[in-house]
C-alpha cells in the first residue's frame, strides 16, 4: 500500500472533500489546469473571492469559510491549502505571530490599547515545479488593497489596517510562481512548518480571551472598514 502523503492528506479543518468544495473545483475546472496555472487560478479565488475579514475563530474549517465568504490570514489560509490539495498541489502551513500594530485601523480603538502584544498568524507554502514558495498575498482582497492605497499615497512603508509592507503602492501580492507577501514586515516570532493548520492550533492558540468577541466577529472587514479609511482621508 502507498503511504500517504501528509502534504496532500485531508484533515478535520482541511474537509477538500465536503460537497461545497468539491462542486466549486468541479465547476470552475481546476483540477485540469496545468500545475502553475492550478494554483495561480486557486489562489486568485481565495485572494479576490473571499473578502478579508475576521473570522469568529482561527480553526475553523475550509468548507465554513467558503461559506462565510471572509476571512483573515489563518482562515484564507485554510481554505487554500483545502482546494490546492484537493488538486494534488503540496502544500503545508508556517506559523509566527505578527506584531499587533499591523492590525491598528482594523479593530476598534478603544480594544487596540489592551490587545495581545502580538497575534497569531500564517502564511501557505506551496511545492511548485521550481521548488518551495511563500504566499502570504492572498490575505487582503484587491478591492481593499486599493482602499489602502488611496488612503495613503506616496506612502510605501505601512505597518497597520491588515497591511505590514515596504511598498504599498505595488506589493508582491500577484501570482507569478514567486513568493507572495502582504503582511511579512509585521512578523515577530517565527513558529517554523506544519503539515496542516489542525497541528498549528493544537500548540498554538490566538492569546485574546474575553476580546476575541469584541475583534472577531462575525463581519467581513470592508463593511466595517470602508468608514474608518474615509474618515482617515477626510479627517
């Protein structure tokens, strides 16, 4: 018997197999494409497709952020590495925190001052035909992104609103087969790789307590966030 491959190995929160997923590879025909174009078509969707917003917990599974349509780092995170192993792309999870600066402008003001120091975060790395590559780009969905860089022009270092970059006028976010990141500046501690995100979350857990209910809850960013950058501008 072949062993099976941990990489490709569906788990509780990788569920590739429940039927929202499977239908949603079927109709847009992943499966088919070549191995680059597979993930670049994949990683587009969870980008652009899944707006970015807080989700109610971090170990939730592929098929509840479909559903949701939102999610941040760790969420998204799941839900591509769920469809790209569907498709048999490798793929595992790299863990750090991120310093909670980087989160400034997204969750309320009178919540920040007492926040966690740092947060809990993720990005995917991927097996591609050239070798191992990080993406992280995925987190903030290009109608946001703009926001951003219409709030802050002729800003090109941004630690803050979901964004830890040094060039927010053109950040490496796009698929080229190339690394992907969005929130690497923000980082503080490195956790190393996991097979899959239910490893990650057994050690690791987001240290907010009674305030997860206050900054994760169950609304995408945008709606909540489309205010606060036209009071930045304005303001």
């Amino acid at each position: 018997m072949t062993p099976v491959d941990p990489l490709l190995s569906s788990t509780p929160l990788l569920d590739f197999r429940h039927p929202s997923l499977a239908a949603l590879i079927a109709d847009r025909g992943w499966g088919t494409l070549p191995l680059h174009d597979r993930i670049g078509a994949i990683y587009d969707f969870v980008r652009n497709e899944i707006d970015f917003g807080y989700s109610h917990a971090d170990d939730i599974p592929a098929s509840e952020v479909l559903e949701d349509r939102y999610g941040q780092c760790n969420t998204k995170g799941t839900l591509l590495m769920a469809l790209l192993r569907a498709v048999g792309v490798r793929c595992r999870l790299h863990g750090f925190t991120i310093h909670k600066a980087l989160q400034r402008g997204v969750v309320p003001e009178l919540i920040y001052p007492i926040a966690p120091a740092e947060i809990l975060h993720s990005w995917i790395e991927v097996e591609t035909e050239a070798g191992w590559v990080d993406l992280e780009g995925f987190i903030l969905d290009t109608s946001f992104l703009l926001a951003l860089q219409r709030s802050f022009p002729g800003t090109q270092s941004l630690c803050g609103y979901g964004a830890g970059t040094d060039c927010l006028s053109a950040p490496p976010v796009g698929w080229t087969g190339e690394s992907t990141y969005i929130q690497k500046t923000g980082i503080a501690r490195d956790f190393g790789t996991f097979d899959n995100p239910d490893m990650f979350y057994e050690h690791h857990r987001q240290a907010l307590g009674p305030l997860r209910d206050w900054i994760y809850h169950p609304q995408p960013v945008p709606m909540r966030m489309g205010r606060t950058l036209t009071d930045r501008v304005e303001g």
